[in-house]
C-alpha cells in the first residue's frame, strides 16, 4: 500500500511539473534546446519565428499607416552595447515599410564644426515632422556612455549632459512627439560569442572596430556609464525599456511587439484597388534593341 501510494505521489507530482511548464510558457510555439549554453534554454524555432515575425511586420504596416494619416511624431532610440542586435532588430522592423514615412538615423563620427555645436544639435536636425517615425541606431546616448567611457568628452560636459539630457527629452514629448527608448541587454560571454562570429564572416567583419574591441576591455566601466544613466535618465515621460537581447530571436519580436503596443493604431490599410487595363498598342515602334546597352545575362 505505502508503495503504491509512493508511486501515485510520484505520478502526480510528474503531472503537475508538466502542466506548470506548458502554463510558463508565453510563446505559443514548439521551442527546441540551445545546445551551445550551459544552461539548456528554450529557443524559438526558426519556422515559428520567422511566421510570427511575418504577422508582426503586418502589424507594423498597419501601424505606419496609422502615423501617417494622423500625423503622429514617433521617435525610437535603439541602444544598447557593441553586438547586442540593435541593428538586427532596426532591419526586421523597416523590412516592409516605406522609408519615406519611417526611416533610420544612425549619425557617424562628428566633424569639427559639430563638435563645436549643442550636443543635441545634430539630432534635432533628425527629428519627424507629423507622419513620420525616425529610428535612432544610437543617439544622442552617446555622450552617456561611449564619450565618458572612452575619454571623448570632458567630465564637466559629461555632468551638464545628464543634467540637461531629461529636460532636452521632456521638452520632445511636451512638443507632441512619442519618445521610446530601447535598451539592448546582452551578457559579456554572448557579446564576445558574437565579436568571435563576426571575425570568422568576411560578410561581417566591417562591423567589427577598434571601438568594439575595446568596449571588451572596458566592460566595467561601461557597466557603471550605463548605471548612472538609467539613474539620470529613466524618467516618468520617456522611460526605459530593457530588452533581454541574449536571444536574438527572441529579443527582435519582443521588442517588435512592444513598440506595436505602446501607439495604440487602427486597421488604415488600403483596399485592394482596381488595376486598370494597359493602354491599346495604336501603332508604337520600339527601337532596336541593338540601339541600348543592357546588364550581362551571367545568370540564366
């Protein structure tokens, strides 16, 4: 009896283990193992990744509609540390929109003349006008974190900016302007993970920079930069919000939907329209073909 009664305990208990892990589950998809970690975490599949993404950029189409016909200002700020899939996840969101309405800034190295100038100069010149959503691969977080860490930048600028940079974003939202701000969260050893991918890619490898190299040996100070950041600047109108970016898979339609979530939109897609018949041939000669220069055919 005390046997059997072991063995239901045992049952019951397997049961319950089992239905706790399908009701933790948040993703409704088939999740394989990550082989390569230490710790086995689920990943989603690539098939149900790549169908989820697909109705989420249906969602971003109808969203752009929507800030264009009611002539929203949207600003997303994308930062994070060097191969923590910034970029990665900027493509996947414009991937189906029109650059005219919804475009990416990513500023290069200041020249003199923009050194001279306010700090947040070079970026107002980026903002939207109504019916328009910018996306910032890195902003002006840079004084925040590249400039003090990597000695860009004096300590007296470094104080005045975190001073300044909450009122610079109040005076944004006050304006009329949706201000989100992302940051990417990745671990040392899936940074370097991707530095060491990168170095073997040919295709990849420019993205790799002394800069980069660097930020390994500065982690720390990175670490306490980002800190006193989020302290300064997670503020009640513009906050920030962590991406977990481990899982690049995972972090892409995180961030995607969220960004769906916070500008509640309507379903403004056009109507399918009527293509009209192509104009009757009255008598129009091509010329020669001869006569123009075409593209090699190497591939038939």
């Amino acid at each position: 009896m005390a046997k059997d009664k072991k063995k239901k305990d045992k049952k019951r208990k397997k049961q319950s283990g089992k239905g706790n892990s399908k009701h933790n589950q948040s993703i409704k998809f088939k999740l394989k193992s990550d082989k390569r970690r230490k710790a086995p975490k689920a990943i989603i599949t690539k098939q149900d990744y790549e169908s989820e993404l697909e109705r989420l950029q249906i969602e971003l189409v109808k969203l752009q509609e929507w800030v264009k016909q009611k002539g929203l200002k949207v600003v997303v700020l994308f930062e994070g540390r060097d191969a923590a899939g910034k970029g990665g996840v900027i493509k996947r969101i414009t991937q189906c929109l029109n650059p005219r309405i919804v475009r990416v800034v990513a500023l290069g190295t200041p020249t003199e003349r923009e050194k001279s100038q306010w700090w947040f100069q070079r970026y107002v010149a980026q903002l939207p006008a109504a019916g328009e959503m910018v996306l910032f691969d890195r902003s002006w977080y840079n004084r925040a974190l590249v400039e003090p860490v990597m000695g860009f930048c004096t300590q007296r600028e470094y104080q005045e900016y975190l001073r300044s940079c909450p009122e610079f974003e109040r005076m944004l939202v006050r304006s009329g302007i949706i201000l989100i701000k992302y940051w990417f969260s990745v671990s040392d050893e899936e940074q370097e993970k991707r530095f060491q991918s990168r170095n073997h890619d040919p295709v990849k490898r420019w993205k790799l920079s002394p800069m980069d190299l660097e930020s390994i040996n500065r982690w720390i100070d990175y670490s306490k930069a980002k800190d006193q950041m989020f302290a300064h600047t997670d503020i009640k109108q513009a906050p920030w919000y962590v991406v977990n970016a481990d899982v690049k898979r995972h972090a892409r339609l995180n961030c995607i939907s969220h960004l769906l979530s916070m500008i509640p939109y309507e379903d403004l897609t056009p109507k399918p329209i009527e293509i009209p018949s192509r104009q009757e041939d009255t008598g129009y000669v091509r010329p020669p073909l001869s006569d123009q220069t075409f593209v090699p055919e190497i591939y038939r």
